[in-house]
C-alpha cells in the first residue's frame, strides 16, 4: 500500500510561510525601491546627492530654501487627497491596523507612502526612511493576505513579516527586523507568529543585498571597553539618553497638536513646515534628509561639543515640524541620529576627563542604540540593530547596560513610547487588554437579575428539592430583612444530599452556609470575573454597600461572557463602519445590521466636562459611545475617563428606540 503525502495547501502554518517568503521578497524590493526613489528626488531638487552633507553647501541659498518648501508643496494634496495613512511616521498606522482593522491596509498606501516619502526625504525634510519602508512592507504583507483571504490573525502575522522586511532590509539586520516586528507591531513571541517573521526578514535581507550588495548603513567605528570603570559614564548615558527621548516625543505631539488646531487648509501645511525647515537647515545644513552623514561624523568625532549639543536640539525641532505639518517619514533615522549626538556629548566630555576612556565615536554609538530604545521603549530591537551594525560581541555589555537604563528612566517619566503615544491621544492604549477595558466600564448591575434565594432558617429538605430543579450553583442567604449573611453551593449540598432524610428536621439553612463572597452594586462585570479567577464561582450576590449587605440581587459568570461577546461584537461593527472612509457623514444614522444602529449627535451640554465614568452612560442609556470627533484633533476612541469637551460630536452605537429616547431625554437634536 502506497504512502499518501499531505498536500501542503493542507497544512495552514505551511502556507502562512510560503507566504511570508512572497512577503520578503516584496518587502526588500520596496526598500530598494525607496531608496532608489529618495536617491533621484535628493538628485531632482538639490542636484545633489553622494556626499550629501559636504556637497549640499555648494547649492545656491535660493535652491536650498526652495526645495523643503516644494516638497511640502507637492506633498500635501498628495497625502491629503490620496491616502491619509500616509501622513506622518508610519508606524503608529500599522499598529493601529493590526488592533483595530484586523491588519487591513489600503492597496494604495504602499505606492502613496512611497512617493510621499521620497518627496519629503528627497527635498529635505528631516526624518528617516526606515519607517516609511516598514509601512510600505506591512502594506504589501496586508494586501497579499487580502488577496488569499485569510483570517485575522494570520493577516495580522503577514503585516508583521513587512514590517519585519522592512527594518531587515534598512538596516541589513534580519534579526533586529523580526524582533522589531514581534515586539513592536505584534508583541507576541508564539512559534507560530514568529518563525514566518523570521522567514520574511531573512529574504527581505537577501533581496536588498543581492540588488544593492552587502550596503553597510554605518561606518562603524572600532569599540573598546578600556575599563571597567567607564560603566559609570554609559550609566550617565543611559539615563540622558531617556530624557532626551522623553523630550522629543513630548516635542513631536506637542507640534503635532499645534498643527492640528491650527485652521489652516490641511494640504497646505507641509508647505509650511518645509519653509521653517529651510530656515533650520540654512544654519545647520546637517538636519536635511534622514542625517546619515552626520551620524557617520558622530561616530568618528567629526564635531565639536558644542555642535554635538545643538544637533541634539535642532533635530528634534526640524523632525516634529516636518512630521507636524503633514510630510512622510520615519522617527527611527533622527532618534539614531539624536543618540549619537547625545553619546558623542557625553563621550567628549569623558574623553576630556579621563583620557584614558574611549573617544566619543564609541559613546555616540552605544548612544544611537539608548535612545532608540528609550523612544521606542524596544530595547532588545534596539540592542540587536547597534550588534549587527557592528559585529562585535564586546559592545553587548556598555550596550545593554545604557539601552536598559535609558528604557527604565523614559518609561518612568512617560508610560507611552513615540508609536503607542500616537495611538493614546487617539483613546486606545495597549497597556490594557480589550476585555479588561470592556469589563472595567460595565456595572454589575447591567446583568443583574433576582435567583434563587433562601431563608437562613429553611430547612434543609426544601432546600435541596428547590436545588434540584434550579440552574444556579450559587444560593444566597438572607435573614427576615433582606441582608446577605451566607452562601450555600452546590457542591456542598452535595454533601449532604444523601443524608437529607435523615438531616431534614435537624439542619436549616444558616448550619450549613458558607460566609458570602459578594460585590456591591457599584463593582463592574471585570470584578465578577476576578472572583470568578480567585474562587470558581459561577454566581456572585449583590449587595447595596459592603457595611449593610442588603441582597439585590445576582450575576452569574455565563451571563458576563455573553455581554461581553455582544459588546466586542457591537464595537467591532461600529468601528469597521466608521473607519471606513466613505462614511463621512453619519448623523442620520448608518444601520449595522442585527438591530444595531451608527448615529453622530451633537455633545449635550450636561455632558460637557465629565467623563464617560462620570455620566454611567452605558448603563443609564443602554448604549455606547465608540467615538469622538473633535474639532482639529483626530476622532478619539473613548475610555472611562476621557473628558468631553464643548464641541465635540459623539458617535453612539446600539439600538434605535434607545437611540431615540437618548436624543428625547438630552434634547440632543
């Protein structure tokens, strides 16, 4: 009898690799791409392009503050009337896919974000191409998972192998780009999310080096740890590094914010950005573009300190200004550059204090790696891109002892890194898992409903015949005026069951209860699940307040799961709806099928100032705020506690009778 293989189209984790091979290979290609593209854009608008720093001081003053000021121009209604995601540094948007769109990313995002960025990099604008060339990798991950049709999370895994062919080919790094990926894009480590990330880093790489060679992004300088005692300066590092850090993310969404409220035609801002980056670079001519040059300066002491210290300062502005204003590029190239700036700060002064301490190149190096981790609050992507820049295990240790310490002080001064920080001001924060931000924000008394309950004088015959004929597990006790005082189970009636002839006029119902575990009436349905953890009960009493105990009432665990299940079911259906582009007008309600109904309403003026906490809405109106627009900010997905503000407009979700009665009791219009 013949053996009978398998077919491979069989066997799903098979095909998710086949897969993110095709995804690697796309992805190198777009960073070849790219870079070809910003390397005839730098050609086409300063006329310049190998020795760019150097060469770029022989072009007119009139060509120099013309091209940042071009490519704002031509950016703009680009982004603007094209693609929207495309605006900014890229990262935050595919994160933003994988959490909310189940990683769905337009097709024409990938060609947009391309010709967005070479614009902006190529005319002068100050930020990188690596984030730009991960959009574009998790673009093309999302369209071929679109293509074949697969289910969520294998889409997301494919958006994660772009984003991972990405930063491989960037860097020439396959291990930094799939470790960026899993704890980055995904932050999950399984086997079956990571070994297709791996795959796809690893031929993004091949790719890019086959067309470009083996292209090293960095002349790296020749480390040495001279002493031990050089462990206190990388210490120092560390922790300046981290706010620095702390300070340029602060600086970006300040002038993000700035931006947004500023009531100026949307296309048009690039435009203004490019003037005030012309003006930066006249003076300090190594903020154009994504800095390459003067990193490479930086690593082998080509500044002075005080040019060191300014560089810091000036990047930090001319990014956010560009990003603010509307270009197209990545954070990843100007916080390498801000590191090695911040390192070669503190190694010049080391350098001038012990002469025996290594020379700055060495500190503007580690530097690089600490505020990358501290920005990204990624250190182990960030200890493994500065290791496979260098090749050289000696670096490991002053490298993982500042990236640690740059992360811990960043961390303790600002809890968002610069990606998740984008996704906080917009309402979603990833530090809190979508079941405990849904069960935080209902009360119990939601599901609440009467059970069965007994006397604490009962006795036990009835009780067990009751028991019988009942569903519940949990009985609740009560004395002649209502109060909680016990609990009996099921599992201890069990004991007793045979016995109950023979105990049936001795035993009442308070000999055999158990003192209650219950909530009060103000805890939430994430309380009950916490009990549900802690002590395997499927049913929790409810009291008015802990002192009195007067049963209300009960909620049962099955009861929870099945709210919960119809609340991510609700919220998935408004936010695929409102994501959608095309519905840009829905105050006269979008229906979403199953009796659920979209409608945008004017902000009542008794809300203004509370929180959703505040108001109980959910449990008052029966229905659920999903979103937020606010005028010159972008629409914001709410939690408990953020504060509604005059003149916002809410988007409410549920059914229309209660959609009704809202509008009737607040005379929302």
């Amino acid at each position: 009898m013949g053996i009978r293989l398998r077919s491979p189209l069989t066997n799903r984790h098979l095909n998710l690799i086949l897969l993110a091979l095709v995804v690697g290979v796309c992805s190198g290609l777009g960073a070849v791409a790219i870079r070809l593209m910003i390397k005839y854009g730098t050609l086409l608008f300063f006329g310049v392009y190998g020795n760019f720093l150097e060469s770029v001081t022989q072009v007119s003053v009139a060509r120099r503050l013309a091209a940042p000021m071009l490519g704002g121009l031509i950016v703009g209604p680009l982004i603007y009337f094209l693609a929207k995601e495309a605006k900014g540094h890229g990262v935050p948007e595919v994160m933003l896919a994988v959490l909310l769109r189940d990683g769905r990313i337009r097709k024409r995002v990938a060609f947009v974000k391309a010709l967005a960025s070479a614009i902006t990099i190529g005319s002068g604008g100050s930020v990188g191409r690596e984030g730009p060339i991960v959009q574009i990798g998790s673009s093309l991950g999302s369209t071929i998972a679109q293509r074949f049709n697969l289910e969520k999370r294998d889409t997301a895994t494919l958006v994660a192998c772009g984003a991972a062919g990405g930063i491989a080919a960037a860097f020439n790094a396959p291990i930094a780009g799939a470790l960026f990926a899993v704890e980055i894009i995904l932050g999950d480590f399984g086997v079956a999310a990571l070994s297709p990330i791996i795959i796809s880093s690893v031929i993004s790489t091949i790719v890019a080096r086959g067309l470009e060679g083996n292209l090293v992004a960095f002349s790296v300088p020749p480390y040495a740890l001279n002493t031990p005692w050089e462990l206190i300066p990388y210490t120092v590092l560390g922790a300046v590094a981290g706010l620095v850090a702390v300070l340029f993310i602060v600086v970006l969404y300040r002038m993000e914010h700035a931006y947004d409220n500023w009531r100026f035609p949307e296309y048009l801002k690039p435009f203004t950005g490019g003037v005030l980056v012309a003006i930066i670079c006249l003076a300090f001519p190594h903020m154009y573009g994504v800095g390459y040059d003067s990193i490479n300066g930086a690593l082998h002491g080509a500044w002075p300190l005080w040019m060191l210290v300014a560089m810091v300062f000036m990047k930090i502005m001319a990014t956010s200004i560009t990003l603010a204003s509307g270009g197209s590029g990545g954070v990843f190239a100007p916080s390498l550059f801000i590191g090695a700036s911040v390192g070669g700060v503190v190694g010049t002064v080391t350098h001038q204090l012990f002469p025996q301490a290594a020379t700055s190149g060495t500190y503007a190096l580690v530097g690089m790696g600490a505020v990358v981790a501290a920005t990204t609050q990624a250190p182990i992507t960030a200890i493994i891109i500065i290791f496979e820049l260098t090749q050289d295990y000696h670096i490991i240790p002053p490298l993982m002892f500042s990236c640690i310490i740059s992360t811990l002080v960043a961390s303790m001064v600002k809890s968002e890194s610069i990606y998740t920080q984008k996704l906080q001001l917009k309402g979603i924060r990833l530090t809190e898992g979508k079941e405990e931000s849904i069960l935080k924000e209902i009360g119990v008394e939601r599901v609440m409903r009467q059970g069965l309950v007994f006397p604490e004088n009962m006795p036990l015959r009835p009780i067990i015949d009751q028991v019988l004929t009942s569903t519940q597990n949990v009985f609740p006790m009560v004395n002649e005026d209502g109060l909680l005082r016990g609990t009996l189970t099921l599992g201890g009636l069990k004991t007793v069951f045979y016995q109950r002839d023979f105990l049936a006029d001795l035993v009442i119902a308070k000999d055999i209860a158990a003192p209650p575990v219950f909530l009060t009436r103000k805890g939430t349905l994430h309380n009950v699940m916490e009990i549900n953890n802690h002590r395997l009960v499927e049913e929790v009493p409810i009291v008015n307040n802990a002192r009195e105990k007067k049963y209300l009432g009960m909620v049962s665990v099955q009861d929870v799961i099945s709210l919960y299940n119809s609340e991510i079911k609700k919220r998935e259906l408004a936010l695929a709806v409102v994501t959608r582009k095309k519905y840009k007008d829905i105050t006269e309600g979008v229906s979403l099928g199953e009796g659920y109904r979209l409608t945008e309403l004017p902000l009542p003026e008794s809300f203004m100032g509370k929180s959703l906490k505040d108001l109980a809405f959910r449990n008052q109106y029966n229905l659920e705020i999903i979103l937020i627009k606010r005028k010159g900010r972008p629409d914001i997905i709410p939690d408990p506690d953020t504060p509604l503000n005059p003149g916002d407009r809410i988007v409410v979700v549920g059914v229309l009778d209660d959609i009704r009665t809202f509008q009737k009791a607040e005379q929302v219009s």
